[in-house]
C-alpha cells in the first residue's frame, strides 16, 4: 500500500510538473512530446499544437492573411464577404470556443455566476430548413421560444462543429452585446442612478467633445453625429489615430481622437453606425453607480432575473486601470442568450419599470435611411434603430415592436413582443439563409 501511495504521489508530481512547465514553454514541450500519448492530451498538446501552429511567433496565424478574399480577416472574424470552406469554418469555430473568456490581469472582468436557474418547457419539433443549415453553413445554434415554451433547438452536429461548440460554451456576442448593455442601463435608469434617456450626459471627460451636452437618447439611438472622425461609416478604428475604439477607454478617447470634436448637425436625427457610442454609455453607467453598485445590480439582472445557467462574462477596457471604460463584447452560452431575451419580453409584457424603458426606446427609434441596404439580415432587414435595437421586419412588420438584436457573424435574436416569441440563432459566419430559418417564423 505504500509503495502504491509513493507511486500515486511521484506519478502526480510528474503531470503537475508537467502542467506547470508547459505554461512557460507549451509549444517546445508539446513538441517533444508523442502525438496521442496520455502526457501530450493531459497537457492539451493537441488544442496548444493546433493554435499555434508549432511557432508562437507565427502572426499569420492570428489572420487570414495570405488566404485570398480574406485579407480583412481578424483573429475570431471572417469578412463578412467571404465564402468559407468548411475547414476555414471549423478553423474560426474552434478559435472563437477555445478562447479563454477569463482574460489576464490587464482586464478587469465582471462575471456573473448562476444562483437559480430558469427552465423552459419543451415541446420541439424539427425544423429541416435549419438541420440543412446546420450541415452545410456556419450556423451553429438555433432556439425557438413560444409563449413560454421552446419549440425549436437545434444545434450544429458533433461530427461538423460540435466538438467545439456545446450547451456549455461561452460564445463571443459580438454586436448583440450592445442591445443587452442598453438592457443594463434601463436596470441603472430604473434604480435611480441614470435620469431620462432625454437628458445630457454629465461627465466630466466629455467637456469640449462633441458629446458635451448631448442627451443619451442620442448616443443610444447611434446619433450623435461623430462618424466624421471614424475611418467609415462601419469602421471601429479612428481615422487619423487608426486606434480601435474597443481596445481603448474612453477617457483616452476623450483626451486624444474627440479632443475638440464637433457633432455634426444631423446629430439626433441622422443614423450612423458607431461603436464608440455602445462603449460611452456603457461605460457612464459604471461611473455612475461605481464598481460595487454595478456588480451588484449585475447580479440582480443576470442570476436574479434572467436565472442564467452558466457563467454571463465581460470586461472593462484592456489597461482601463481604476477609469470607467467597458466594451460590448459579452461571452455567454446559447440558452442564456435566450433567457436574457425571455427576461426582456417578461418586462415588456408586465410593463415593468425596464419594460417601460424598452418601449421608450421603441417609441424614439429613428429611420436608417441610406444604412438601410438590403433585407437579407438581421442588421439590414430592419429599416429603423433605437435604444440599441433594430425595430421592425420587412413584409408589412416594419412598424410592429420586433426588436432585433445582431451581431456579427450571424449572432441574432428577434423578440415579437405582440406575439410572445423570440427566435436566437448564433453562427460563425453569415452565409445561411436568414430569411427562410429566421425571418419566417414571424
């Protein structure tokens, strides 16, 4: 027995040992180590081999450089002008579902963790249309709730995507993280710490930008007349600086791209597309309350309200420090992004003092005009924006309260507040059909 005891223990302190070297030299270890082996998978050779490609240094690995069509491709994006193959697909899913969510110590995180669970009754039926899909797109999950019950769920095959993507991953919100920090800033509105959406701004940093004096209705409805100094219309990086605005807080912001700005004298009437404007109003809610009130109320909405299952994580801007500076981009599991909408509906419909916050958004949305391109997504489909949201569908609905929540790569959830129901698909890429797996079932 104690030989068998000193066995266990030397055995232990090999693959801790082992553990704790490979943070320091993964790719060399896993290098040397036998593909398939039990050391190599106990030290997740094989995801560390694959990220890295075997050299650490290798760039292009983070890219799509040299790929041709994707030249404007990002570490976890693909143009959404690109035609992916499968292996390019898998490629990005694997990326995006690997990533740590729980980042390094140069970003402050907020992680919100289950206390009570909200569960559903199910009564599912398949839906070919999206089973085809799932086989030959990047679309990876697809949920249908009906009056309290979910009728549609559906997600991507274990031998397509699913050895990446499951019930338990936490996958990048991208855009549709705007829609939910507007949902947060209702809960700040409601509590007291944020007067009408009609009402300016006050913030000290904003003095002599072209934000100062500006009501939050604007910035809220994307309005504020500040594209001028972006590099386009649907750009994230500043035009002379080429800083993206989501690695960069807003008090630098501030200081440096909007010192001296102007808006321009459309600002309130005309819509552009901006994330700088998500990224203000996110981040004055947290200067408003203050860290501790913040991630109380964080709590209240995610695991008192909403019940999600798994862990709802975001962040403050990268080397924020002690400013007041939060990004969008939310890390969440596919039936929580429901519940998170399910909780919306619940609001509106019991006319909460959130859901009167929502319909306040739908009742000073502003028309698109000339953004309003095409009606083949969730981001173009819709012909008018407030609060955050997309309102409205084409054939006949562009005026019903149906606000949509999309982001990029084909992350979207519709909500019909008449008719109780909401339909939430996430994708790696947006190269199904929208219209016929969402758009119709409205």
């Amino acid at each position: 027995m104690f030989r068998l005891w000193i066995t266990i223990v030397i055995f232990s302190f090999i693959f801790t040992a082992v553990a704790v070297f490979a943070d320091d030299k993964k790719i060399e270890f896993c290098k040397s180590q036998e593909k398939g082996s039990q050391v190599y998978y106990y030290n997740n050779c094989d995801e560390i081999t694959y990220l890295y490609n075997g050299d650490p240094t290798n760039d292009n690995y983070w890219k799509l450089n040299n790929k041709k069509g994707y030249k404007n491709g990002t570490w976890s994006e693909i143009p959404e002008d690109a035609n992916p193959n499968f292996d390019i697909m898998k490629h990005y899913v694997r990326k995006t579902a690997l990533q740590d969510p729980y980042r390094p110590d140069n970003f402050y995180q907020f992680k919100i963790e289950s206390t009570e669970v909200k569960t559903f009754e199910y009564d599912v039926v398949e839906n070919k249309k999206v089973t085809k899909a799932l086989n030959k797109t990047g679309l990876l999950s697809y949920i249908v709730y009906d009056n309290g019950t979910i009728v549609g769920d559906q997600i991507t095959p274990k031998d397509r995507f699913g050895k990446y993507f499951t019930n338990k991953t936490n996958w990048s919100s991208h855009s549709m993280g705007k829609s939910i920090q507007s949902y947060i800033l209702g809960h700040a509105v409601c509590k007291g710490n944020i007067g009408s959406i009609h009402e300016p701004i006050m913030w000290s940093i904003l003095e002599g930008t072209a934000f100062e004096g500006q009501p939050l209705v604007n910035v809220l409805n994307m309005s504020t007349g500040i594209n001028r100094y972006m590099r386009d219309n649907w750009s994230s990086k500043f035009k002379k600086s080429k800083r993206w605005v989501n690695s960069t807080s807003i008090e630098s912001i501030m200081k440096n791209e909007m010192k001296d700005s102007k808006a321009a004298k459309s600002a309130g009437k005309s819509y552009a597309y901006n994330n700088l404007n998500t990224n203000l109003f996110s981040s004055y809610v947290l200067h408003s309350m203050g860290i501790e009130a913040y991630e109380n109320m964080l709590n209240e909405i995610f695991a008192d309200k909403v019940g999600i299952e798994n862990d709802v994580i975001f962040y403050k801007t990268r080397n924020a420090g002690d400013e007041s500076s939060i990004t969008y981009g939310m890390f969440i599991t596919r039936m929580d992004f429901v519940r998170i909408a399910v909780a919306m509906l619940d609001d509106w419909n019991n006319n909460t003092c959130e859901g009167q916050y929502l319909k306040s958004l739908y009742d000073n949305k502003i028309k698109k005009k000339k953004e309003y391109r095409h009606n083949r997504f969730g981001f173009t489909n819709p012909k008018n924006y407030g609060g955050q949201f997309h309102w409205g569908l084409s054939g006949g609905k562009q005026d019903k309260p149906i606000a949509i929540m999309h982001g990029y790569g084909g992350q979207n959830i519709v909500i019909d507040f008449e008719n109780n129901k909401i339909v939430s698909t996430l994708s790696i890429h947006q190269n199904w059909p929208w219209l016929s797996v969402v758009h119709s079932n409205f």
